[in-house]
C-alpha cells in the first residue's frame, strides 16, 4: 500500500487560514480530504472542534459536513452545468432542510449571492453563463450555504487568470472576517499563500517538514525543502537564481518507494549520513516545528 500521507499531525486553530503547500503528489489534497473524511485515514484520529470524529457514523458526519465545507479548484467542473444558480446553492439548504419554505429558501439563496458579489436576480441562469471567477464566486456561495465554521480550499484559485485570483482571494479574506470563518487552504503557489495565510504548513512526499507563522517562514525557512520552495518562486533576479540552483540536486523520489530516513535527502545539499538513516521527527524550534536533523540557521 503507498501511504500518500503518514505520520502526520496538525492543528488548524479557529479563525485562521493555515495554508498546506508543496509540490503536486506532495500528499496537501489527500490531507484536506481526510480532515473531511473523503478519504479514510487507515489509523491515527481527526478532532473537529473537540470531538474524535474518525469513528463517526454516516448520519453524525452529515450534521459535521454543516460545519466543515470544501471549495474546489475548478469551478468549471465543480458545478453541475445542468443546475441553474438558484438549484447548486440551495441544494445544501434543501438537503439539510434549514429553510422553511421556497420564499424563505429563495431569500437565503439571493442573500447568498449578494454576499459573494453575485446580482440575485441571475439566480435562474445556468453555470456557463458566467465567467471562471462568477463560477467560483457560486462555488463559494454554495459553500457558504449552511454557515459553516470550517472551508477547506483545495486550489480555489489556481484555475482561474492571475487577474481574478487576487479578487477570489479577497472575497476569501472579507467572508472570512465576516463570518469567523476558518480556512484550510491548499495552494502550490507560494504567493498566494503568502496573500492569503496566517501559517504555513510545508510538505514533502507525505510528511510535514515545517510548520510556522507565514512571515516567518518566508522571511527565514528553517527546512531546506522550504527553502528550496521559496527560491523556485519565480524571480528574475541572477543571484538569487545561482542559488537556486545550488539547491536543485537529485531526482524527485517516489512516493511508492521513498527513501530511507528523510525523504528530501536526495535532493538536499545538506544531508549527512544521519538523514539516510533516521527519519527526522518533527521538533519545536522556537515558534517553528521543523523536521530535519541540520535545520537551516
Ligand atoms: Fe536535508 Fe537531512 Fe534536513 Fe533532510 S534531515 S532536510 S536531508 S539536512
């Protein structure tokens, strides 16, 4: 069996946006998934707001999927092109029988629109009659729909042109302290995680390989995978290219057979026998958890 995730342990804190990245096959979607229980996690437990939900029956997860909803990256795909507006938002409310009646249900679902920057009066038009960024904002809107506590965003913006992204994300950012809302936010793209997270969560292969508050990992990654992140970061500045460059060893390694000790080792520059033989567990480091036997000073 290939464990796309394992061993790891993470605590989302209410009101914040924590941000999960790392390269594609990293393991970030398979985790998000898992806090949601779309995937089954084959051990280990997941908590939402106190309680172990891991052994949840199906009618005890319907009231947690109230509470914990997901936006998807494609909004092209994610929205059912034979359902008009007024049926992909309250589809949630209907399932879940939270108005009392079609006037009321109506009122929620234009309520919903204006919220996200949709005119309520194009409740009746279908998803291909607006653009890639009013899709998302219908995605969004349908999530929104039973006042959840938790959103995880799965790539939210990374199908839709840079020009829209930064007002997807904001919208993001203004629901967010509208509603109190708590964001699990799956991005490979390291600026819009810096735009949009309070703390990052870096992962390699599966694992966690740092934890910390966005600025100060940006500013001084403690991991060399973080930093080898941060530097593959498009810049056309040549010193900083040289740098990266020093840093880009070894082939990608499979996640169906990774490499003993710490999976980065073969592309890491500062690897010493240890890291073949130990795994690194992951350590507190001041505000940071790191896991790497030489973290970077
Ligand atoms: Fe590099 Fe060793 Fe740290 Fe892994 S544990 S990131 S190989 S220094």
């Amino acid at each position: 069996m290939v464990h796309a995730v394992s061993g790891v342990s993470l605590e989302i804190y209410k009101g914040e946006t924590l941000s999960l990245v790392g390269e594609s096959g990293c393991g970030k979607s398979t985790l998000g998934r898992m806090m949601m229980r779309l995937i089954e996690p084959t051990e280990g437990q997941i908590f939402f707001e106190g309680k172990d939900i891991t052994a949840f029956s199906e009618s005890q997860m319907i009231q947690v999927y109230k509470k914990i909803q997901m936006i998807f990256q494609d909004p092209y795909a994610s929205l059912d092109p034979r359902m008009k507006v007024r049926d992909l938002i309250g589809e949630p409310l209907l399932t879940h029988r939270v108005c009392a009646g079609k006037e009321e249900t109506d009122q929620r679902i234009k309520e919903l629109m204006h919220m996200v920057g949709i005119r309520p009066e194009l409740i009746d038009r279908y998803p291909h009659q607006f653009s890639g960024g009013q899709r998302q904002r219908i995605g969004i809107a349908r999530a929104l729909a039973l006042n959840p506590r938790l959103i995880v965003c799965d790539e939210p913006v990374s199908a839709l042109d840079v020009s829209i992204q930064s007002q997807i994300l904001n919208l993001l950012k203004d629901l967010q302290q509208e509603f109190d809302l708590t964001y699990l936010f799956i991005s490979h793209d390291l600026g819009v995680v810096h735009y949009i997270s309070d703390r990052v969560c870096v992962m390699f292969l599966g694992k966690i390989c740092e934890i910390g508050e966005t600025g100060e990992i940006y500013e001084k990654p403690l991991h060399p995978y973080t930093r080898f992140l941060l530097q593959a970061v498009p810049d056309m500045d040549p010193e900083k290219v040289q740098k990266r460059e020093q840093i880009l060893t070894g082939e990608i390694p499979s996640a169906v057979n990774p490499p003993s000790g710490c999976r980065f080792r073969t592309r890491c520059p500062y690897a010493g026998d240890i890291c073949r033989d130990k795994e690194p567990e992951i350590r507190q480091l001041g505000d940071r958890k790191v896991a790497c036997h030489f973290p970077l000073g």
